[in-house]
C-alpha cells in the first residue's frame, strides 16, 4: 500500500487588508517533504497517526511539502498556486498511490479562488484516479463547501473550540482512510446546511453538551464520525455558513437523519452558543469588582487566530487613563517595538512608543516611560502540547501595567506567553488576552473567571456590521428568515 500526505493551511479573514504571501507560510510552518518533525501541530494533526500506521502496518508513506500560515488576509494567486502546484507536483511523482491524506485548514481563499481547498481536491481527485481513497483532516473554522465534500472520501473536522484534539482527529480521519482502502468500510456522507454564521466555543455550555452527544454517537448505528463546521465567521465566501458532517458505513439515510437532527439543535442554541460580551471598561470593573485573581479578559476583536493585526491599544490605554496596577497585556504584535527593546536591553528605562501601526482599527500608538522587563530570541508559548513560535520577544513594564510584545504576529494561547517573558501570571488581577478561544484550555487552569470584552479592534461581534458580498443568503443572523436543509 503506499500512502500520500501533505499541510496546505490558511484561515483568510476576506475583511481584512493583511495580506497573506508565500513569505508568510515560509515564516509561520513550511517543512519540505519528510522534514516535519515528528510530533503532530496544530496544522499537521494527521502526519504522526500516519507516521506510527506506516510503521506498525508496513505500508509506504510518500511525505510531501506541508504549509501554514498565520490567519490573515486572502493569499494572493501566485502564493496560492505555487503551493498548489508544488504538492501536486509531488503527488504526480507519487504516482501510483492507493490513497492520499492532507492537512487542510478549510477556510482558505484567495485572489480568483474562494473555495482553494475545494479546488486543489478536485485536482487532487483528477491525478489520483476514481479509486484512490482521499482522506482530509480540516479545521472546525472551515467552509464546508460541496465541491470539497464531493472530492474526498473522508473527511474529519477537530471537534473542539478552542483546538486542542488536532492529533486525535489526525488519527481518526487516518484510521478511517485506511479501512476504506482496505474495503473494510465503504463511507457515504450526509450534510446538512444550518444556515448559520456563529461562533460555537465548544468548553463550556450549551456546545459542549452537543459535542459529548455527537461523540457518544460514533461507533454505533454504522456512524462512522459526525462533525460540526462552525464556519469561519469573518470568510466572505459563498458557503460560509455552519454544516453538519455526518459519515456512515453505507447508511446514508441514517446520516440524512442524524445530519439533520443534530442542524436543527444547533440552530436551537445559535443565540446561547458564544458568551457574553463586556465593554472594554466594563470588562475591567467587573474584574476590579471580583475578590479574586487572575481575572482573564479576552480581547477578541484584536485576536490574530482571526487574522487581526493584534496591535490594537485599546485595552492598554484604558489600563493606563485608569491607574489600574498588576494587570498585564498580550500578545501585542510590534516588531519595530521589539527591536527597540532589544536595543536598549533588559532592565533599561526609556520613553517609548508601541502598539497602533497598522490599520485605524489599531487604535494610536502608546507613549509611555517604560522599564525593559526580559527580551528572549526566538521566544514561543504552548498549546494543547504543540510550540507556537511568536518570533523574538520583549515584555516592558509600565506604571503597573505590563505588555507583552512580539515579532512574529499571533494570537495569545498558553500562559507560558506571560512567565517564558518573566511576568508571573498567577501573580496578575486581570490577564488581557488577545484570542477568541483558543486561550481557554491554558488559562482556564489559573483564572479566577473567565470574561470576554468587545473592544474597537477590527473583528466585531455583530456579523450584520461586515460588509459581506459573496456568501449565500438568506443566512442568519444577516437575515431573519432562513431555510436549514440537507445539501448532501
């Protein structure tokens, strides 16, 4: 049996004027082919399932190039098409191959392309022949587009928001892949269009309820896997929209019933899935009214898992104009900044500006007499087992307020973004995180409570306030009137 894998990873934020180059994949995650190491990212959750089956079932795995990059801006064409074309080019090389397994974000657009992964499937599909099985390991943020859906055979979505099954589901959409290529299962899909653009954080309730339900459903009833496609709520394509996934063992009206059954109750708690949201200010009293600490705020408008700059100086400003004292910022994407800091060194005192460069939204920049807390090269944070590299880093401290500063833009995960840059976040009243939900699995471990603030960043809450051109309508919440349906 020989086996093909590649990563090509992208979440385009259509809104948002970051654009998104080869050099940006180059800087976030490229690997040339066999040069992944050997744990499973958050990009690549199927490469050490597919690894460890080769191994242990003595089939050949042909590794090809694997990319990602940071949520951004659409790509441009001739990034898009580069990548494209070189996994593919591998993958004729490969030739012949009895399967082929990719890590794909889902949510990838481009200039000319907005459905990039529906359309590398389909030539995809075009090399490998009718027979060959294609298994694909997507992102929950994804558009679950039919074209896609009609090129593979398999396909498994990670099951948690924030992310942290990414090798389980690796392993999943593996295991399926190879019983489909040994007949040993013959997969059919059901999918069911909720009509629904929302964010669904799956740690706390009512989605986490409603992932333990579709979980306890696999395995029985001939249910191979059942998925949910949050959608990604900031990707003007045409099929954005939250769908159900449903994979039998050649049971498809069963699927059609479950797809549709699980739809209908994920519209039922489309207005209870995300939490409540604080103003900026309102978000510090409550934290300033709380008896304990650390008080975690999420900025979530500035969060760069959604393509934001995360320079947004908002929350720092108020911080300041407030006099509030241990309370600490991150991450805040500045690389000017950061380079400054590593000029002037650890433990210097200096007038300094940072923050507020790249778009309005980012807000002016900050102006204040700052001491150089620590500057670590190369500096990282973790999550769910994985490094995140966040470029060379410096945090600065400043009448009682820290920040966090980076050089490679990304979203705040682990608690480690606070003590790797010798700030102690157990020992902070209020925590500011730039991230929607990602943060929650690390910093839920020392927050006293958990909020969610709505600041002036350029990703708003109220979907209505986007300027959406190409996505499907009616969809809630832009239309009151919707008709949920299967499509699949």
């Amino acid at each position: 049996m020989r086996l093909f894998y590649a990563a090509l990873a992208l979440e385009a934020n259509t809104f948002l004027p970051v654009p998104t180059s080869y050099q940006a994949f180059l800087d976030k995650l490229y690997y040339p082919p066999g040069r992944h190491p050997e744990e499973a990212g958050h990009q690549t959750g199927a490469i050490a399932a597919a690894r460890a089956t080769a191994k242990r079932s003595g089939f050949e795995l042909i590794e090809g190039s694997c990319y990602a990059a940071q949520p951004g801006g659409a790509a441009s064409r001739a990034a898009y098409e580069r990548m494209r074309d070189e996994i593919l080019g591998q993958l004729k090389a490969a030739l012949p191959v009895d399967g082929a397994v990719f890590n794909l974000h889902g949510a990838m657009v481009a200039d000319g392309y907005d459905d990039c992964e529906g359309d590398f499937l389909e030539r995809v599909r075009a090399l490998v022949g009718p027979k060959a099985v294609i298994g694909v390991e997507l992102d929950p943020h994804c558009h679950l587009t039919i074209k896609r859906c009609n090129a593979a055979d398999v396909i498994v979505l990670f099951k948690e928001y924030p992310h942290t099954d990414f090798a389980e589901r690796g392993e999943e959409m593996i295991d399926l892949t190879l019983r489909t290529i040994r007949h040993q299962i013959k997969p059919v899909k059901s999918v069911f269009d909720c009509r629904v653009i929302q964010s669904f954080p799956t740690s706390i309730q009512p989605m986490r309820g409603l992932v333990d339900k579709i979980m306890a459903l696999e395995g029985k009833n001939r249910v191979l896997s059942v998925s949910i496609a949050h959608c990604f709520y900031y990707g003007d394509a045409p099929e954005c929209g939250a769908r159900i996934l449903v994979l039998t063992d050649d049971a498809k009206p069963h699927g059609d019933k479950l797809a549709e059954e699980i739809g209908r109750e994920l519209i039922a708690l489309r207005e209870q899935a995300a939490p409540p949201e604080y103003s900026v200010d309102g978000a510090l009293d409550f934290a300033l009214a709380h008896p304990g600490g650390p008080i975690v705020i999420a900025d979530t408008t500035d969060n760069a898992g959604g393509g934001a700059p995360s320079d947004n100086t908002t929350v720092v400003h108020r911080l300041l104009a407030r006099g509030i004292k241990s309370a600490a910022v991150a991450p805040i994407w500045d690389p000017i900044a950061v380079r400054m800091a590593f000029d002037a060194g650890e433990g210097a005192k200096l007038p300094f500006r940072f923050g507020g460069k790249i778009a309005k939204s980012s807000g002016p920049p900050v102006d204040a007499d700052v001491e150089v807390i620590r500057c670590v090269p190369n500096a990282f944070q973790s999550f769910s087992g994985a490094t995140v590299g966040i470029g060379d880093a410096a945090s600065i401290r400043m009448n009682g307020v820290e920040a966090v500063l980076i050089s490679t833009r990304a979203q705040g995960m682990g608690t480690d973004l606070f003590s790797n840059l010798g700030i102690d976040p157990k020992q902070r009243k209020i925590l500011v995180v730039k991230s929607n939900q990602h943060f929650y699995a690390s910093f839920s471990q020392i927050a006293a409570q958990i909020i969610y603030a709505e600041g002036d960043g350029p990703l708003p809450r109220d979907y209505k306030r986007l300027p959406w051109r190409k996505v499907q309508r009616p969809i809630w919440p832009l239309d009151t009137v919707t008709e949920p349906r299967l499509i699949i």
